[in-house]
C-alpha cells in the first residue's frame, strides 16, 4: 500500500511518495541535494528515474523532483557510528582518505580560475547535467586543455558513469570519471558531484598515469581502474578480472 502526499517548495508541487518499506539496517549516506531554487535537501539516498530524481529523505518517504529542478547532490560527514570493540580493533588497519565538501550552499559548475582556459572558463548550464551532449562538449573541451586525447576521455566517462553526473559506486567512486575519495583529495576536487570539477580531476589524473607509462593507455587505463601499485607491483596489466574486462570495455569505447 502506498501514500501519496503533495509538498511545495518555492511554488512548484512536487510529489512525496511514502511506501510502506522497511530499508536496510546500513547506515544511511548523508547527502544534500541542491535545488535551483536556492534551497537544499537532507537526503539519505537517490536515484535517477526516466526525466526525475527521486529523493530518499533523511526522516523518511520519498520526494520525486524533475532532473532541472536538481542542480547538485553533495556528500555530507556521516554521524561516526557507536564504537564496538570489534570497531576499536578493525580501527588499527589504515583507512584511505576521505574528502570533506563544502557545506550547503550555491553550487559553483566552473573551474577554478587557476585552472581556466585562455579563451574564458570552462562551465555548463546547471540544466544540463543531464544533457549528455552538453557533457560530452564539456568533457572534450577539459581533455583539450589537458592535452589528452578527447577519444579518450570520452571512452573512460562511458565505462564509468555512463554519462551519470551523480553516479555512486559500492566502493564510494563518485561522479561522471567515477573518482575515489582519496583521488578526489588528491586532485582538489571540492565536489565530486560537479560535472567540471569531476572531470578535469579525473582528466588530470588520466594525464599523470599516461606520462607516468610513457604513453601506454592500457597501462595507464589498468592504474586507473586497479590504482598505479597494482600496476607497478604486477610490471602491466593486474591478473583482476575486473581490470582486465574494464581496460578491454574502454578500449572497444573508442571509435574504430
């Protein structure tokens, strides 16, 4: 059975679906979903719906909202659970970094000025996030500045995200090049969630890991998937069967 309620934000309906559900007992992601209104969202989860988001609220039920109404879904530091003293002993094994976003607040699609082309900033309209053209334009404008292959980085968005601005792993790779916490620290990419942001720390990433295998993609697309200590460890291409599958999609991504 299920119940249906009308909310308003800012004079627009939108339509809060609450089933009768009883979610799992995983701790719940904390996310913000920015609307173009200005105002933002506590949400626990999400997920794309033909041309609407569905937003899973922190307090429960569900709000659908259409994909230009939502300008960015941001993570948030989740409430550190109780210490067990399993926890206490599994705390000694090292955790990899984690990257801490901005609080809520008017989301920025530019790239930082220091990081800007000659002939003006690299942006995209807040409307299409979800417009796979305008994304492919942008991801080809980024590859261009980097000097990386345009191909190429179109072949890597595909096989990660499928063009999924707010896409989320089970490992917690965010965003459209599917970037790690740790990679998103390490490249200063604030909000893996923003389509410029993402793309030009994983289009700088690329470019490392390609000048770092003097120009191997293979070897260069393996350390991106399995990370460049695998690669080194395994002097190529790590016997995974994930890597090895996710260099060959890549590779049959590129146009012929």
């Amino acid at each position: 059975m299920r119940r249906s309620i009308f909310l308003r934000l800012a004079g627009f309906p939108v339509l809060a679906t609450l089933p009768v559900l009883c979610l799992s007992a995983a701790p719940a992601r904390a996310d913000v979903a920015l609307l173009k209104n200005g105002r933002s969202l506590p949400v626990s989860d999400y997920r794309v719906v033909g041309n609407q988001i569905l937003l899973v609220m922190e307090g429960g039920g569900q709000i659908a909202l259409p994909n230009a109404q939502v300008l960015a879904i941001r993570r948030e530091p989740a409430a550190p659970p109780p210490v067990t003293a399993d926890a206490a002993a599994a705390a000694q094994i090292a955790a990899p970094d984690r990257v801490t976003l901005d609080p809520p607040g008017p989301p920025t699609l530019s790239v930082p000025e220091s990081r800007r082309e000659a002939d003006g900033p690299i942006a995209i309209d807040p409307g299409a996030v979800f417009d796979r053209g305008a994304l492919r334009v942008l991801a080809s404008r980024i590859a261009r500045k980097h000097a990386v292959d345009e191909a190429l980085v179109l072949a890597v968005i595909e096989v990660e995200s499928r063009y999924d601005a707010f896409a989320v792993s089970p490992r917690g790779a965010m965003g459209l090049m599917q970037l790690m916490p740790q990679t998103a620290a390490r490249f200063a990419v604030r909000n893996t969630f923003n389509p410029v942001e993402n793309v030009d720390g994983g289009v700088r990433y690329l470019k490392e890991l390609l000048e770092r295998y003097s120009g191997q993609v293979r070897l260069a697309l393996a350390a991106y998937n399995a990370g460049e200590e695998a690669v080194d460890q395994f002097k190529g291409i790590p016997p995974f069967r994930e890597t090895q599958q996710y260099v060959g999609r890549v590779l049959r991504a590129l146009p012929r």
